[in-house]
C-alpha cells in the first residue's frame, strides 16, 4: 500500500473530520473546482464518513462489501434518484482511487455493479419508510380508522399546519379561534430571524410573531364542529381491554375555552387543579399513539404529517400557477407568508412526486 501522506499537506479539508487520509486527498484533487462542487462534494464526504464512524466502527469505504456500500446509500434515506446517482457516481470515482494507488488488493469497482435498478429498489423502500401522504389520503386513513372526533382534530390540524414546537400551537388553540363559517383557524406562529450585527457582523437571533388566519377544508371544519360537541373520549380507539367487555370511555370538559378538551377529573384531590387545556407534549403523545397503533400507516410520525401537509400545499400553490414545479424563491415566498418550515428547496423537489394526484 502506498503512503500518500506526502499528498495532504496542500488539501484544504483537513478540518472537515473526514475519516481518514484518503478521503482528505481525494477532496483536495477537487479544489479547484467551482464552489457548489466544493461544497456539495464536502457534505456527501462527511456524511459517508459518519457513516463509517457510525455504523462500521471506522471501517473505510473503500473495505466495503457491496451490499455494505447498498446499506449506506439506504441509510441516507433519499426519495430522490437524481441525489442517489450522484452520492454513486462520487463512490465510484472515490473507489477508483483507492484501486490506483493500492489501497486494495482487487481492481474490481464494486460501485460498478450497482445500477438504476438497485437505487430504485432503495428509494421505493425509503418511501415506505418516510410515508408520505397527500390530503385525499390522509384524510381518507384518519375518518376510516380513527373514532375520536379529537384524535381526528389533532391528526388532521398537524397536517395543515397547525402544530408548533411540542404542539404550543395546538395547545393554545381556543373555541374562538375556529370559524365555522368562513372555515378558517386563527393561530399565532413565531419564528427566527438571523440578521447579522451591523457593527460586528455576527449573527443575531431574534423571534419574531403574529397571527395567521389560515383556510382550512370543509372536511376539518366538520370535523371541528363534532369535535365541539363531543362529550366523551373512548379510550383505545374504542377497542375493549383485556378486563372489559365493552368499550371505556371518560368525560371531556365540555366547559373548557380550547379547542383541544382535556379530560374532566370529577374528584379533584386536595391542591389540585383541574387543567382547562392539554399540554402540548400530551397532544403529542396522543398522536404518535393513534397513528401508531390504530392507523393502517406505521411508519407516519407528526413530523412526517406535518411535512406531508407542507409538501401537499406546496403542490397546489403550483398547480394554482400552471406550473410543474415552483422554484426556489416561490417555495420560500410561500413558506414565508405562513411561517411554514422546510428544511431545503431539496426536500421540496424531492418529495412532491410523492404526494398522490387526488
């Protein structure tokens, strides 16, 4: 094996903790390059060697099996072939190099091997993980699997975008915020704003609120409204316990200003108070039970829903415009307007294919 150490004082990345000198050579043969290269190939080198670190107790790639090398890319979880092709293509030529300066014995490139037809093998199960729902699905999966008029509420708001960090949104959510009329939910939203310090250029933090009315379908309206009225929560979906015959069921504080009614604690004990909301970690805990245990959609989460409702108005918004696909400043203009969150232009163009046509 050679020592290329003599190659690495000139690469720019060696404080990139890249795991192992190879990688630091190889990123340097690319300096060159233009910087989205640089930058782009940066990220997929750190993340093979977290990877490495991780998952192959520091194992190089270049000792990979094939099916190794098909476990990461499987574990990046793309939905996209595109983005998949290309975390291929830098293996390959990342293999290549290793094969010519006797880093292996073999002169097989075993990323030859892997073709489109595995990639599309890795993001059709990458996309029964994520389990990404359009509206018409969605709503569809909660009316025929969930019975409480509440659980159905909360599922249903998280997908329009209601939710917040720890469900602060859901929580805060009061009976004259929903109008049945216009079917619209008022809600205040915040987020961060970075502006950088004029005088010494760091980065600022600063939280910025107001309130959104936003339009919701007639479906979640009527849904709201029986939500409303609901007087009793049938524990287990309805499902009888091992000790009963019959469904449990307890009150709901009909009496309560939110939307979301806790649960009516008839004999208060001493010091106690009767809690005229659910908090927002319990909304959350009511949620992941539902969509865990009695929805035919194990892998949805309340993030998965809440980006599949991101995903799914970001569909319609193009579709309203005439278009195939929005663009960068139309997704972020968009997001904006509603302090929505996404967590790049490319989990836009990555998912949007996964929302079914209604």
């Amino acid at each position: 094996m050679e020592n290329n150490n003599n190659n690495i004082h000139n690469a720019k990345y060696n404080d990139t903790e890249l795991n192992g000198d190879l990688k630091v050579w190889f990123m340097s043969l690319g300096k060159d390059a233009p910087e989205a290269t640089i930058l782009s190939d940066t990220n997929i080198m750190k993340r093979i060697s977290n990877y490495e670190k991780t998952w192959k107790n520091s194992r190089d790639l270049y000792t990979f099996t094939r099916n190794e090398i098909l476990d990461m890319l499987l574990m990046f979880s793309s939905s996209s072939p595109i983005t998949l092709n290309v975390y291929l293509s830098k293996i390959r030529t990342y293999l290549s190099l290793a094969i010519e300066h006797g880093y292996v014995r073999t002169e097989i490139n075993l990323a030859d091997s892997i073709k489109y037809e595995d990639l599309m093998e890795l993001i059709n199960k990458t996309k029964r993980d994520k389990k990404i729902v359009g509206e018409e699905g969605i709503y569809k999966l909660v009316e025929e699997n969930v019975i409480n008029y509440q659980d159905q509420a909360i599922l249903l708001l998280m997908f329009e975008g209601i939710r917040g960090t720890d469900c602060v949104e859901l929580e805060q959510l009061k009976n004259d915020d929903f109008d049945p009329i216009k079917s619209t939910i008022k809600v205040y939203r915040e987020k961060e704003i970075i502006t950088p310090d004029p005088e010494t250029g760091e980065d600022k933090t600063r939280i910025e609120g107001k309130d959104l009315v936003i339009k919701i379908p007639k479906r979640l309206t009527n849904i709201l409204k029986l939500n409303k009225e609901e007087g009793e929560y049938y524990k287990r979906n309805g499902h009888a316990s091992k000790l009963s015959l019959a469904p449990e069921t307890y009150p709901l504080n009909v009496d309560t200003e939110y939307l979301i009614k806790p649960k009516y604690v008839i004999n208060l004990k001493k010091g106690r108070t009767n809690l005229p909301y659910i908090s927002g970690r319990n909304i959350q805990i009511k949620a992941i039970r539902v969509l865990k245990n009695y929805m035919d959609c194990p892998f949805l989460t309340p993030s998965s829903l809440y980006l599949s409702g991101v995903i799914d108005r970001l569909k319609t918004l193009a579709k309203e415009l005439d278009k195939k696909e929005l663009s960068h400043k139309e997704v972020a203009d968009y997001l904006d307007s509603r302090f929505e969150k996404l967590n790049t232009y490319q989990t836009y163009l990555a998912y949007k294919s996964e929302i079914a046509e209604d």
